[in-house]
C-alpha cells in the first residue's frame, strides 16, 4: 500500500475527543482528524512527532487527518481503515499463505443481519474479519485497546459460520512494527480474549501479521506468532 499523501511533519499536543487532535505544524497549531477511536495513550504523548496527511476542506472540517505516530526507532500508522487496504493487497498478491487457495474474494459482504470484511470465493468460502492493531507493550502486540462490543460480535458471527460448516477467519493487522507476538488483551476486554479462546476451538483461523511502516508505504512484512491463552 503506497501512501500518496502530501505529508506535514509536526508535534502532538493534545487529543480533546477521540475525533480530533490538535497538532503544532511550522509553529501553527491546527487541528488534525484522528482516523482512530481506540485509546492510543501510548502513543499520542505529548511532543511525539507525527505525520499528518493534507486534505482540501471541500468536504472535511479539518485540514488534516493525523495517520503516522513515532515510538522509537519506528512509524507506527493510526488510521484503523488502513488495515483493510493493506489487507485487500495482500490477499490479491497472495502474501498471507493461511488465506490462499480461493479464486477470488469480496469486501464489505452483507449476510442476514452481519457484514464481513472479506469473504474468499472457492470451493467452501472463508469469513474474514480484519482488526489493525497499535497497541505494543514489551514487544506483544495487543487487541484491543479498549473494550470493543462490536469485536466480540464480529467474533461471534465467525463462529456461527464455522458452526454453518464455512471456513472463517480473524486477521491482526499489527501497524506498529515493534510488535513481535500477538494476544488479546484480556486486561482491557476479557470477554473479547474469551470470545477470541472460543472462536479458537470452533475451528476460527486466528492469524496476525505484522507491517512495514514507513512514509512511502505500508506493507505485509511477515506472520509473527499468536499466544490467546
């Protein structure tokens, strides 16, 4: 996923609602769209350096979306609609093995009451559900952030797929490249942790694969391992 954005480096101030932040470009503070509704508190500190990407104000009330955030040595991006384009990518050019085989795939599939991610056309189809992580403590990268209702019922609608004899799936897109293993963070949602312990026994592929992250691309660099227990 290339980034054709017309980047603005600048500093973090503060995050007064979870939509906005307010950021100092070249002196000026301006007000930036958080393209996120997580928590972000280890993250957005404030005087961490950012990228933020411009935008025309026709249709927008902020000049600026607020996309990468610095943590040490790495960019990690913030902007949760990232994970499915990077996802889309990557299953077009058969970069995520556990996911290949289907002839084709579609996203944002409708089915009674549920809408799906991605839904892969073959001989049995698979469900997948897509979440972008953020959160790194230690080197485990960890989901979610904060309680999450609509995770737990994504995970929910994975499991009566499997329970209908379909194949499903739920995909941990980790944009901070810092993280080296992936687990549901029970501390912050444990009824998602349990959710995501259950899905595992119906037979629900829990994968996570970590990003490059940089300011030209985001990309799949490689699986790194799950613990959900």
């Amino acid at each position: 996923m290339d980034f054709s954005y017309q980047w603005s480096e600048g500093r973090f101030i503060e995050r007064p609602n979870r939509f906005i932040a307010r950021v100092e470009i070249g002196g000026n503070i301006e007000r930036a769209h958080v393209p996120n509704t997580g928590r972000l508190r280890e993250l957005l500190l404030p005087g961490i350096q950012v990228l933020v990407s411009r935008h025309s104000l026709a249709h927008r009330s902020t000049a600026y979306s607020l996309r990468l955030v610095r943590q040490a040595q790495h960019w990690v991006c913030i902007d949760s609609a990232s994970a499915n384009t990077v996802t889309e990518e990557a299953l077009a050019r058969g970069w995520i093995p556990e996911l290949t085989g289907y002839h084709s795939f579609r996203r944002e599939v409708t089915l009674g009451r549920s809408r799906f991610d991605f839904l892969l056309v073959g001989e049995r189809p698979c469900w997948v559900e897509v979440k972008g992580v953020t959160l790194v403590e230690k080197g485990w990268a960890a989901f979610p952030d904060a309680p999450t209702e609509r995770g737990r019922r994504h995970i929910a609608e994975l499991i009566e797929r499997r329970r209908a004899g379909e194949d499903a799936a739920v995909l941990f897109i980790v944009q901070n490249p810092s993280g080296a293993v992936f687990r549901p963070h029970h501390e912050t949602d444990p009824a998602f942790a349990a959710a995501i312990r259950r899905a595992a026994r119906w037979g629900v592929r829990i994968l996570a694969y970590r990003l490059i992250v940089n300011e030209r691309e985001m990309t799949v660099a490689d699986r790194i391992p799950v613990r959900i227990y």
